[in-house]
C-alpha cells in the first residue's frame, strides 16, 4: 500500500512538471504557446524647451491600431509652434495629428514633434479646425468681424456686427468661444431701441476693459456709438450709460478707428457729415465715457479739408499728439490725407499746414491704414486709382508731415499686385504693420480679372 503512494505521488509530480511544458492540460488545449511579439510608440519633443511629451504605455500586436496622442503635455519651442508628429526628426515622411489612426507594423515607432516657426504661415492645427475657426452669432444672421485684438493672457477678441447689432466673440488661445465671456463667448448688443449698429473699431484698455467703437443709426441720425465690456462680457456700468455712450456730432456721424491714450482716455475717429459735407471727425472721452471738455469743443474736433474727408486710421505718438488718416475729396479727385492735432485737439502748427497734410498720387487716392515708427516718422497705406487701375500706395512722411525723401525718393510708393496681363487690376491696402526691424507689412485684397484674393507686400 505504501508502495502504491508512493507511485501515484512521483506520477502526480511527473505530471504537473511536464503538461505545463507541452502545452497540455486545461479544456482544450488553450493558454499555451508562444506569445506574438509587442511594438510600442514612444513620443519625442524633438528640441522643445518645455512641457513634456505624452506617454503611451500600450504593448501593440502587429496589425494593431495605434490613435495617436495630442500635444497633451503642453510642448513648446522657442519661436516655434507645434504642428503634429512625423515618424523622421526631420519632419519629413508620414505625419500624424491628435486622434488620427495607423496600422502597427513590426517595430517599435518614434513619433517626433513637428515644428514651425511662427512666420512660416502653415495654418496652425492646434486652432479651431485645421487652424480656421467660423462662429454664427444667431440663426441665419448676418455676422461680419471687422476688428481684432490680442489680450495680455493670450485670448483673442473680435468684434464686429450682427443683423444690426454690435458683436463680440472671445477665443481661447485654441480658438475655442471662452465660456467665461458673454454666452458661450458671444456678445450681441443693441445699442438703441430699434437702431442699426455697426462696429468698426477695437481696443483693450490696460485693465483688461474691452472698447468697441462704430456707429448707431436711429432711423434720422447716425451717431458715433462706444460700448465698453468688463473682462466677461458684460456692459461696464461705469462708462455711459449702461457701458453706452454716443456722441451726435451732426446728421450722420460713423467712427472706424479706435485708440487709448496712455492716461486711459478714449479717442475714437472717422467722419461726420451734414448733408453737405463730410468732414474728419475725432472725439475723446475720459474713462466714465463722458465728453472730455479738454480736448476741442466738448470732447469734439472736425476738421474740414475738402468737399469730402473721411478718416479711416487713427495713431497715438509717443508724444500724446493725435494722428488722423483718410482721404480728401474735392469733387474732381479724392488725395491721400493725414491730420495731426496736440493732446488738446488743437490743429498742429507743426505738422504740413495747419496740421494737415494732403498727397496727390493720381485720380483718386484713399488712406484706410497708419503707423507710427520709432523714428517718428508716419506711414500711410491705402491705394491710388489712375482712371484704370487700383494699386497699393504707401506714403511716408517726416515729424512735420513732409515727404520722406529716403522713402524711394518722393516719399510714395506705388505696387501693383495682379500680373500686368490682367484687364482690370483692383489691388488695395487696407492694413499695416512695422516689424521690429523696420520693415513695413502692407496687406488688402488684389482683384485679378477673376476674382479677389488676400495680398500681402513688405517693403525694406
């Protein structure tokens, strides 16, 4: 008996050493064999100089879908924006996005960040949809943005119109509407019972205060209408009325430039005309949005030039001197126009004369665009009609409103964007900008024959 025990216990043992190694043993033969070999995905920063890469801890077959991760660890590079992932370090080869799928193959895989410097003009992926963001502020209204401006936290503001109304949308940094701005980050006001308001002009004072400036229409009269917002949205009941204030200056008043002076007074400029003729028109209010009576009559200047004068652009000089840009019709021809006044809003005796200065380029020349260099010295953009075509000008002129002559060589130059072979060429200025290193960005619309497109020149 002890015998047989013994034998049934070496068979026992026997058995639970070898089955395991012949794959024997439980139900069916399964849980044996060899295993398929594993790839992983490692994310590299590529150079980045913060945050840190996502990590993906998975074990993948082959023939396994891999979902690629997002920039979810924050990376950044100096002078650089993230664009994605490539399987090279180079950026060239297959290229991922967040989400997007592949098939793993039979090696490990190095995702390496993609990176762009911020001039190159490859839409940014991390903004919107493939760096493009549309927002209808209502159903099947009418919603046009016409200004623009960065907060000091990076988020965007655009204001514009909507079906009569004034309209603000604010943007996170990935050009999501911010939640905390307004309504889902959408702003509609009406200025007056039943008016029809448009906005032209925005500014974000040192507070974080939002400043909006266009016109409202009441049916009779069109008045100059400003409109400040606290950092949510909300109508800032310290200025105005309401965080409404217009200003009636005669029967029909439109602002289309806006800025703040370095103490936090508001001036806001465009033209007011009455029923015969339009003269340039500037007002300036203190920070409750009341007249400043220190500045002209009342918190008002017009300034008659011609026939017709309209400004467009408005700039503060490091000195406090107010500068004006538009176009002076006289009936015949409409010229380039720039009108300088001191902090009071007095004609400045100093600038062309009596603080006005008018270039004849040809036929027809308009102002929508100013800048202010650091030399002092002022420059204009818009375009100039010769009775056939339309082409950018830019002038430029000296603290005293003189042509620069180091500007080619009369101060004013002419570029036509669309191909000569075009029949009719419409290319017009209406933006500006000057770089850190001097170099002047004029950008607007080219019409070639066709169609119109974005244009873009840069001039030395």
């Amino acid at each position: 008996m002890k015998t047989l025990l013994r034998s049934i216990a070496w068979f026992t043992l026997l058995a639970a050493l070898v089955l395991p190694a012949c794959g024997g043993g439980g139900g069916g033969g399964g849980g044996g064999g060899v295993k398929a070999p594993a790839y992983t995905v490692t994310y590299n920063g590529n150079g980045n100089t913060g945050g840190s890469v996502p990590e993906d801890t998975t074990n993948y077959e082959q023939g396994a879908t891999v979902t690629v991760l997002g920039n979810t660890g924050n990376l950044i590079k100096d002078g650089y924006f993230f664009a994605g992932w490539c399987v090279a370090e180079n950026g060239e080869g297959t290229t991922y996005t967040q989400g997007q799928p592949f098939v793993m193959g039979t090696a490990n895989v190095t995702l390496y960040a993609r990176w762009f410097p911020y001039s190159t003009g490859i839409l940014d992926i991390d903004f919107g949809e493939g760096g493009i963001v549309t927002t209808p502020l209502g159903v099947d209204t009418q919603d046009e943005a016409r200004a623009l401006a960065i907060q000091a936290d990076g988020k965007i503001v655009v204001a514009g119109s909507s079906f009569g109304d004034f309209a603000l949308v604010r943007y996170d940094e990935n050009g999501d509407p911010d939640s905390t701005f307004g309504i889902g980050g959408k702003v509609v006001t009406s200025i007056g019972e039943g008016t029809s308001d448009e906005a032209f002009a925005l500014a974000i004072q040192a507070d974080g205060k939002i400043v909006v400036a266009g016109s409202s229409r009441d049916g009779a009269n069109t008045n100059f209408a400003l409109v400040r917002y606290d950092e949510n949205g909300e109508p800032d009941p310290t200025f105005g009325a309401d965080g409404i204030a217009t200003v009636d200056i005669e029967t029909e008043d439109i602002a289309y430039a806006l800025a703040i002076q370095a103490d936090g007074k508001i001036v806001a400029a465009g033209y007011s005309f009455d029923g015969a003729n339009a003269d340039f028109a500037l007002v300036r209010c203190d920070e409750n949005g009341e007249p400043d009576p220190t500045f002209g009559a009342d918190g008002i200047v017009t300034v008659d030039i011609e026939t017709e004068d309209i400004a467009y652009a408005l700039a503060i000089q490091a000195d406090g001197k107010i500068v004006a840009a538009g176009y002076s019709f006289d009936g015949a021809n409409a010229d380039f126009a720039l009108v300088r006044c001191d902090e009071n809003g007095e004609p400045d005796q100093t600038f062309g004369t009596d603080g006005i200065v008018t270039v004849d380029i040809d036929t027809d020349d308009r102002a929508y665009a100013l800048a202010i260099q650091d030399d002092g010295k002022i420059v204009a953009a818009g375009y100039s009609f010769d009775g056939a075509n339309t082409d950018f000008a830019l002038v430029r002129c000296d603290e005293n409103g003189e042509p620069d002559q180091t500007f080619d060589t009369d101060g004013i130059v002419i570029t036509q964007v669309a191909s000569p072979v075009v029949l009719m060429r419409f290319d017009e200025a209406r933006a500006l900008a000057i770089q850190a290193d001097g170099k002047i960005i004029a950008a607007g619309k080219s019409y070639n024959s066709t169609d119109d497109d974005f244009a873009l020149v840069r001039y030395e």
